[in-house]
C-alpha cells in the first residue's frame, strides 16, 4: 500500500540514571534527506542509525534526534582529586589562608576538573537501538495511516476522472456530426459548385483529424493502470507520477482535438482533478 512521506514517531527509554528520548520527523523530498542530532559520544553509530532509517523509510526529508537528560547521579566531569591536592598543597606553601578557601582557587587552575568522554556501553546501546527501532515502526505507521488517507483521495479523483471520460465517449458523436455540419455550412456558404467526392475525401480528412478514439482508448487504459498500481504492495509515487504524466498527455490531446465547447468544458474539469492528483502524489513515498 502506499505511504505518505509525511510522518511522526517518538519512543522514549528510561535507564538508571538517565532519560534517552528519540524522535524522527519526515516531510516530502525527492530523495532522503537525513539529518541527525545526538549527542557526541553517540557519534560513532550514526552511520549504523542512517543505514537503519534509509532502510525504512526511503525517502523524505528526515529529522533524527537523539536527546539525554540526566536523572541520577552521572556526570562526564569528574574532579581530579589528586591534582587538586597538590595545588593546595602548592597553595599553602605561598600564603596562609583557609583550605575551603585554597580549595576554591585549585578547583580553578588547569586540569582540577576533566571531562571523561566514556566509550559506548554495548548493553546500553542494544537498548537505545530497540527504542529506534520502536520510533522507525511509529513513523511508518503513521505514514501508513496518512498513505490510505491519500489512496481514498486518489480513488475517488480517478473515479470523477473516469466519469468525466465516459461523458465525452458520450458526447463524441454528437461533436462529430457537429464538426461535419459545419464543413458543409462553410462549403454551402461559398456558393460554389463542388465536386461531390472531392468533398467527401475532404470531409473524411478533417473528421480524422478531430477523432479522438485512440486517446480515449489510451485514456481509459492509463486509469486502469493506475488503480493498479495504486493497490500495489509497494508504495511507488514516482511510478504513480509518471502514470499521471501519460494521462495528461491524452487528456491534453483530447482538448486540443476536440473543437466542441461542451468536450473543451469537461477537458479542463478533467485537467483540474489531475492537477490536484499531481499535487498529493509530491508527499507518496
């Protein structure tokens, strides 16, 4: 089934001593357009991560975040008790003063305090892993849900499109024994002798000018193929735009044939519910 490239999924995890929360966001792109944020010490699986969110989601501007926040008693800055010691030491030997005091000038100097940077827990991460794996299933769920929104919408304009089409099928006659009267009318007008046969040989060309049968035929083939591949299991919008683009085409020539205003009136009704078809095809995966 078809899927929209427009979706939403979040997957929160509590660990010990903090809170790991993962969001993904996807508007429409022409292909995958991934940007992630995280913290730098998770820096090192953000190839894995990409692989993992261009495997589900396919294309689309995507937004991948990755956020902590601290709950317990876990910090990367650790105070460097040895080196603090020594500088109060060092301290002491220059002025006289009281150690809270001498504590607060050391903690300053270089090196008092450092910023450990901790490798990645493997345990830790296979946790982190299954709640993006969680995230990537809401989002597809949601594009999924907005797909079936738009598979309705796309039936029913090629319904109304088909509907349209079996009017001017309708009309076609009635437009061809208009299109004859006038050639005789033009030809009554001049007030000439005519060769009879020259003017049916005449007649005849012009009127296969003005037949639409084929595009018609193609017409109504290009619908078919369509719902087809609308109720495909794969979710394919570029294939459903070109489709899209053919039924224009035939939709274009039959306007141009025509030359019979009631047909030109369904023609651009036609034009109209394709244009919007075009429009909602941009957001399917």
């Amino acid at each position: 089934m078809i899927q929209s490239m427009t979706g939403y999924g979040k997957s929160v995890l509590q660990l010990p001593t903090k809170k790991i929360s993962i969001e993904l966001k996807s508007l429409n792109s022409k292909s995958l357009d991934l940007n992630a944020r995280m913290p730098s010490m998770y820096r090192a699986k953000e190839l894995e991560i990409r692989k993992l969110i261009a495997k589900h989601l396919g294309r689309g501007k995507v937004d991948f975040s990755l956020y902590v926040e601290i709950t317990g008693e876990d910090t990367s800055s650790k105070i460097n008790k040895t080196v603090v010691k020594e500088y109060i030491k060092q301290l002491k030997d220059v002025v006289d003063g009281d150690t809270t005091e001498l504590l607060k000038m050391a903690i300053r100097l270089p090196d008092a305090v450092t910023t450990e940077r901790d490798d990645i827990d493997e345990e830790e991460w296979s946790l982190i892993a299954a709640e993006i794996n969680e995230a990537i299933s809401k989002i597809v769920a949601y594009r999924q849900d907005e797909g079936a929104i738009l598979k309705q919408d796309f039936s029913d304009r090629i319904t109304t499109l088909r509907r349209l089409l079996n009017e001017v099928i309708t009309m076609d006659p009635d437009r061809i024994d208009g299109v004859r009267a006038r050639l005789e009318k033009g030809i009554a007008d001049i007030k000439e002798k005519v060769d009879e046969n020259r003017f049916e040989q005449e007649l005849v060309y012009y009127i296969e000018k003005f037949d639409i049968t084929e595009e018609k035929v193609r017409l109504d083939n290009h619908l078919d193929y369509f719902i087809k591949a609308l109720n495909s299991d794969d979710s394919n919008g570029k294939k459903l735009g070109f489709i899209s683009q053919e039924i224009g085409r035939e939709i274009n020539t039959i306007g141009s044939k025509s030359n019979y205003a009631p047909m030109q009136k369904l023609v651009v009704q036609m034009k109209d519910e394709l244009e919007k078809i075009k429009e909602q095809l941009l957001n399917v995966l």
